[in-house]
C-alpha cells in the first residue's frame, strides 16, 4: 500500500469519524424536538419549516381547527430567525459565542418544558396557553435551525433543514460511484455520510415520540442535557468534531 493509499484511507477514517458529532447532534435534536411537538402541540412543527409549511397548506383543504398554530409557526419563524442572524452578525467573534448559543437553547427549551409540563392538560391548538408554548419552541428551534446553518456554516454540510434534498443526492452519487467501479471503500465512505443523518434523524424522532408517550413534555430533558454537554465542549477548549 503507498503512502497515498495510507493518507486517503486515514482521512476517509477521519471524516466518518467527524461526521458523529456535528451536525449529525443537531439533526437528531431537531427530529427529537419535532416529534415532541407534534405529538403535544396539535400536530404543530416548529422548527422544520418546510413541514410547518405543508401542514398549513393542507388546512384549506381538510381543517382541522389547528389552523392557528400553524399561522403563528410561520409569522414568528421570521422575526426570530431575524434576532439570531442579527445575533451572529454582531458577536460571532466574541470566543464564547458558540457556547452561548447552545446555553440558550438549551435555556428555551427548559422553559418549554417548565411552563407545558405546568399548563398541561392543553385545552385546544388557539388556547392562549398553547399558543405561549408554541411561541417559545419557535424561537428555539429558529436559533437551532440559525446555529447549524449560520453561525458555522462551513461545518454544517449536511442541511438540517435539506436532509432529504442530501438523500436524493448522496443516492445520485453513491449510484455513480458504484457505476464507474470506484473503489469499494470510497462507495462505502459515500454510504456511510447518508447513513449518519439519516439514522439521527429518524432516531431522534422516534426517541422523541417514545419519549413524549412516556414522559409527556419532560422528555424535552433529553435534548436540554445534550445541549449543555455541547455547550462545556466548547467552554472547555475542545471543539465538536466536524466534517473535514
């Protein structure tokens, strides 16, 4: 084996290595959180906006009188993404900025759960209570959708809001791989960088269902406690691995 075989074996190694941690977290907090609001706020998402989108759409045809929580998903996504890109903008350099936006989250998400786990049982989707809830998700996850696609943009390669636009084309690729007899290991590097959103996205969604049917809206403590673990990486000086 040359030196070359060596190097591009170690940096394929590497980068299934890296590909662990950032954003494949973030993929797997965004899925976890979503289904907790589904499932406890009137099938309302609120920080995977496409779906958000397509659930609104779909109440002009087939209501379900949660029309509200859908309009309100929409009108507050804006201005809070507004506040964390305007947010970055201005203390991006600041070195602990970082873990100040994964401490902030995980802030909104405690006092997600704190006032649901307090307000529940949930009267219906325009109650004053729910909408309050709804509203605070937002802005999490807004700022969870700004830190992963914004604040570093050069280490989040895999859209968390484009998964499956990444699977359709990760599919394209991996096919043309195989097709021109590429070697298996640089095949099986393809497959796995599919592999590791995909498996977070879908974990964390069913972790999330699971979660909410046992726990009710503590289960948010999964996503909190993984954000303030994110959040002492950084504090520490050791950095979450990313794509190389």
């Amino acid at each position: 084996m040359t030196s070359n075989d060596e190097s591009g074996n170690q940096a394929t190694a590497c980068s299934i290595e890296h590909l662990i941690v950032w954003p494949i977290v973030m993929l797997f907090i965004l899925a976890y959180v979503e289904a907790v609001c589904y499932l406890g706020l009137f099938h309302t998402l609120t920080g995977y906006i496409s779906g958000a989108t397509i659930l609104l759409a779909t109440e002009f045809f087939r209501p379900d009188g949660e029309v509200i929580t859908k309009i309100l998903v929409l009108g507050a996504f804006v201005p809070s993404t507004f506040v964390w890109v305007f947010l970055k903008e201005h203390w991006s350099e600041w070195r602990y900025f970082t873990p100040m936006l994964f401490i902030i989250e995980a802030g909104l998400l405690t006092l997600y759960m704190v006032v649901a786990t307090n307000l529940v049982p949930l009267a219906r989707a325009d109650a004053p209570e729910t909408l309050l809830i709804v509203t605070i998700s937002v802005f999490a996850m807004s700022l969870h959708n700004v830190h992963s696609l914004q604040v570093m943009p050069e280490k989040a390669q895999i859209a968390i809001t484009g998964l499956f636009g990444n699977f359709a084309s990760s599919m394209i690729h991996l096919l043309a791989l195989l097709r021109t007899g590429q070697p298996t290991t640089v095949a099986t590097a393809a497959f796995k960088k599919l592999l590791y959103p995909l498996s977070a996205f879908f974990g964390g969604a069913f972790l999330g269902a699971l979660g909410f049917s046992s726990l009710g809206f503590m289960a948010l403590a999964c996503p909190i406690v993984t954000l303030v673990v994110m959040a002492i990486f950084n504090l520490t000086g050791k950095p979450l691995p990313t794509q190389s």
